[in-house]
C-alpha cells in the first residue's frame, strides 16, 4: 500500500479536526461562543478584543475574518496554521496528536518540534490577550473620563422631557444635554464610568468604550439590610422606585442582570433583601427577561417578581413601566380603549 502523501494526511487531518470541532475550537479561539452552526471569536492573531468579525462554519471548518481580507481559509488545519504562524503540515501533525489519530509517524524530533511550537503558540496568545486587555482598559478610562466631562456640562434633566413624558417617571438625578440628550449614568461600586444617552423618540446608545459588564444605575440609597430591587431598563426602575419607594438598581439590560446582583449581594451582604424585578417578554421566544431573572435570583439567593397582567393587558407589554402605565391609562393602547 502506498503511503500517504503530506497533502492527503492534512486532507485527513482536516476531516478529523472537523469532527471534533465542537472541543477543539474552544481551544483555539478562547473568549468565543456557537451561534447556530459558527464558532464566533475574537481573533488572537490580531489582537481582537471582542467576538463579531471572525467566524468559523462548525459543518464545512471554512473560516473567515471580515475585518482582514487575507485572513481566510477552507479548513480547520489552515486555521491551526494562521493562529499558531506555522506551516500547515505542522498544524496537521498537531491535530494528529492531539487528537491522537495516528496519521503521521511521529519522530522524537517531530515530538520536539511540535512541544516548542505549542510553547510559542501559548506565548503569543497570552501575550496577546494582556495586549487587548490593556487596550480595553484605556478604552474604559477614556470612556469614564468622557463620561465624567459630559455629565458636568450637562444640566438637570427637563422633567417635561418628551422620554420622560413618556414613560410617565421623574428624572431623578438624569442630567440633560442639547438636542434632549438625556444622560443615565453607570456607576461601579459607586464611580462614574459610563453613560447612556437617551433621544427624545428613545434611541439609546453608550459610550463607545464604556464599560456595562457589572455596571449599574443607581435610583435612592442602598444601606445594609435594606430591601433592593435589581431591574433591566431605567425607567422600569425609575418605575419601581417610585412605586415601591426602595432603592433600585438598573442593570441596563437582561445579559448584565446577574453581574449586578452578585456586585451588589457581595457588597451588602447576605442581610440585603434582595429583589429581581424582571421583564417578562412574553413574546419573543424563549422569554430572555423571565430565564435572566431567575438566573439572577439563584445566582444570589434573591427573590423575583415579574409584572402580573390584568386579563385584558395586550399582550405586547412587558416590564414594570409597561404595567404602570397600561394601570394609570397612560398607555398609548389604554387612551384607545
């Protein structure tokens, strides 16, 4: 029988490396998630700080980096060879022995090859990774800085502004700036160090760079002991607040629901009385506002509440905001009825 040549074994290689995709990708491209039949990841080649641009098909191994045109391939072994910088019969031999497959007879040398290459390897992603940490961490500072100039230039929030109105809520300490930019502010263990501008038709945005992860906005004053709720948007708590007359907290969105209520378990201690008030999207599948707030609650041993909807409530509400204003008739579907 013939031998195999090099390009059948990485032609192998690939097949194999396919298979076990789901395992080795992780590997490769750490800090990634699956979405749908993709691998999605920052790129370690190039200092990526976050996932979006470079992907790769779990069914055919094709890779691609739509933030470099050069930075493409058709298979698992080619993607080895472009993150690790070698040939890609040294990526083959790689996934030979990792996935111990027996393709290639593997010398003392060959053995000694790949360990050094791996050591490299290690080293650049490490290396890389405290590049894009650095780098996201000046992007925070100058962020929190930004966030600091605008929230001194800006002035009191306009209680008539035509959000508020809205949502039918006080300002609260919002602050204002021209063209009705309302200002939310995020805070960490108390610091400024983000903002999200509201327009007056809702469009919200942050700052670029800001951080969110673990970040907050805080409504009244939490002291030790004291009952907190933990919501999704500010108004939803600007709501709860104003209903219930407790500090609350807003997390800003459903992802960041559990950071925050394990920052503030962690800082208050096991006597606050904890409260998840989540938003109940009934209809968007998989209802992400219900699981984030019971993954919240467990997380930090908390109570959660969800809006309870009269019979006649239309089916389109889902937060705390939402049911007050259906309740006081100030719903654009209510003055309709």
């Amino acid at each position: 029988m013939n031998k195999p040549s090099p390009l059948d074994q990485i032609r192998q290689a690939a097949l194999y490396a396919l298979s076990a995709a789901e395992s080795l990708l992780p590997e490769w491209l750490p800090g990634g998630t699956r979405k749908g039949r993709e691998w999605v990841a920052p790129n370690i080649a190039r200092d990526d700080q976050k996932a979006g641009s470079f992907g790769v098909s779990l069914d055919s191994g094709r890779w691609n980096d739509f933030a470099d045109n050069s930075a493409h391939g058709g298979d698992l072994v080619s993607l080895l060879a472009y993150l690790n910088g070698c040939r890609q019969l040294d990526a083959a031999k790689e996934i030979d022995e990792r996935l111990r497959l027996g393709l290639f007879d593997l010398t003392a040398s060959d053995a000694q090859q790949l360990q050094e290459c791996r050591r490299q390897a290690e080293q650049e992603r490490t290396a890389s990774a405290l590049r894009a940490q650095q780098a996201q961490e000046e992007k925070n500072l100058a962020a929190a800085h930004q966030a600091s100039q605008l929230w001194k230039m800006a002035k009191p929030a306009d209680p008539q502004h035509t959000y508020l109105r809205t949502k039918g809520v006080q300002p609260y300490l919002l602050r204002q700036l021209s063209r009705g930019r309302l200002l939310v502010p995020l805070c960490d263990d108390g610091r400024l160090v983000n903002l999200q501008t509201i327009t007056p038709d809702g469009g919200k945005r942050f700052l670029s760079g800001g951080r969110v992860h673990g970040c907050y906005s805080p409504l009244g004053k939490v002291s030790e002991g004291c009952r907190l709720y933990v919501c999704e948007g500010w108004a939803t708590g600007a709501t709860l607040h104003l209903n219930t007359g407790s500090p609350v907290v807003c997390a800003m969105n459903a992802g960041n629901l559990k950071p925050v209520a394990v920052a503030m378990r962690q800082r208050y201690g096991a006597t606050l009385d904890l409260v998840i008030a989540g938003d109940d999207d009934r209809k968007t599948n998989g209802n992400p506002g219900n699981r984030a707030a019971n993954q919240a609650a467990r997380a930090t041993d908390a109570r959660v509440v969800f809006p309870e909807w009269p019979t006649d409530a239309p089916s389109d509400l889902s937060d705390f905001n939402d049911l007050y204003l259906w309740l006081t008739g100030q719903s654009k579907e209510s003055r309709k009825a």
